[in-house]
C-alpha cells in the first residue's frame, strides 16, 4: 500500500515536479496554502508532509508550529534560502529535516525514504515492546511513547530517535558527528547545531512535562549522553 504524502508550496511547478518525481511510489496530495493543508490534515491521514517555508498568509514556519500542537507526522522542510538561522527555527518549531532550494529530485527521494523507514505509522506494535524506565521517564520503542510519570509527551520524529539511541546506550558518549550519522544519515547539508537545537526541543519538553531533572548531560568538548536523574 503507497504511502500518502502532503506536499505544501506556493510554487506550482515546484509541486508538479515534487508529484511527478514522487508519484509512482506514493500517494501525493498537493496544495499551494497553509490553510487547505490543514482542512487536508483534518480530514485525511498522512505519513509525511513537504513544507515549502517562504508561502503568504501563512509561511512554513506558522503551519509546522500549528501541526505540532496537534500531530507528530514526520515534517520535511523546503527553503529557497541556505541560511542556518532558518534551518535552525524550522527544527526548533518541530520539523524533521530540511533540504535547501534547488535541489535535486533523487536526494528528495532519499530523504523522503530516510524519514518514512523512521516512521511507525504502519509498523505493527509487539505485544512485548522494548521499554526504558528512567526514574519515572518512560520510552517505549515500538509504539514510539514517551511518558513522564504516567503522561504522555508528544515529540518529533528526529526527536524522539535521538532520545532513544542516547537513553539505549547510556552511559555512553556520542559527539554530535556520530549523531548526525546516526540519526540524519551522511548528506551535503550537514551541520552540528542541527544537534544542538534537537536536544534542546527534547530538554524543554521533559521540563515542560515536569520532569525532575535533565536526563541528557553534556560532556563539554565532546558532545552528550543519557544519564538515570536517580543515579550518582
């Protein structure tokens, strides 16, 4: 069964070749507005959404911010600009990657992959899921969960892989090029405070949600690891 994809861009020949490209190996629904996007969303389930950042009325950045409140489809953000303060707003406001105008359709393709092999939207939940207990924080790796103190908390895609593969292999410390690797994949587009800025979503989240410490330390010159708040 093709997966369906909701692709957002004012620029019709930028959809009509986002279809063409796409079209044999999923479901492409395309529209020029933020607004009808979201009627779309509201009415039809998607396993990925391409966001074009630089649309009127309402611009990328307002619609990832809205489709965080409510959902936690994996987001791919277009941007006609390579400048890193609009790389990092886009991941602050939720998204799970992002691929600078023009690019070329067969890197589309493969981030388009890359994104939806991430993406339990149609994977089956085990009866015994892996599950890791931090003093209250709780990950559930089939079912993509993440609870604290019995409460649910909503995170990204990318977010929520980087939190696993930290908690998964704690005490161990992953400087911010092997996490690149590991959950971004090797590409051109590459850059450290694409890092950063995640921890800092998944840090903000986990004190939002009240939980009683930073679970993810930094190692000052070297990069990050997941330590239990309970232990010395």
């Amino acid at each position: 069964m093709k997966r369906n994809i909701l692709v957002v861009d004012d620029e019709w020949n930028m959809l009509n070749l986002i279809r063409i490209h796409l079209s044999d190996d999923y479901n492409i629904v395309v529209t020029n507005n933020g607004y009808e996007a979201l009627e779309f969303l509201g009415n039809q389930s998607f396993d990925l959404i391409i966001l074009d950042i630089m649309m009127p009325y309402m611009n990328g950045w307002e619609m990832c911010k809205i489709i965080r409140e409510k959902y936690t489809i994996p987001i791919l953000m277009l941007t006609a600009r390579n400048e890193l303060q609009d790389k990092v707003r886009g991941l602050e406001m939720g998204a799970d990657d992002y691929l600078v105008k023009p690019f070329a359709f067969e890197e589309l393709a493969a981030r388009v992959r890359a994104l939806l092999r991430r993406s339990n939207t149609h994977q089956t939940i085990e009866s015994v899921e892996q599950v890791i207990n931090s003093s209250g924080l709780e990950i559930y790796y089939e079912s993509r969960r993440v609870k604290v103190d019995n409460k649910i908390v909503e995170f990204t895609l990318k977010e929520f892989d980087l939190l696993w593969l930290l908690a998964s292999n704690s005490p161990q410390v992953f400087t911010r090029e092997l996490l690149l690797n590991k959950i971004w994949g090797i590409h051109d587009e590459r850059d450290f405070r694409t890092v950063d800025t995640h921890i800092k979503n998944i840090r903000v989240k986990l004190r939002n949600a009240q939980y009683k410490s930073n679970p993810i330390r930094t190692v000052w010159g070297v990069g990050y690891k997941f330590e239990d708040v309970d232990k010395p």
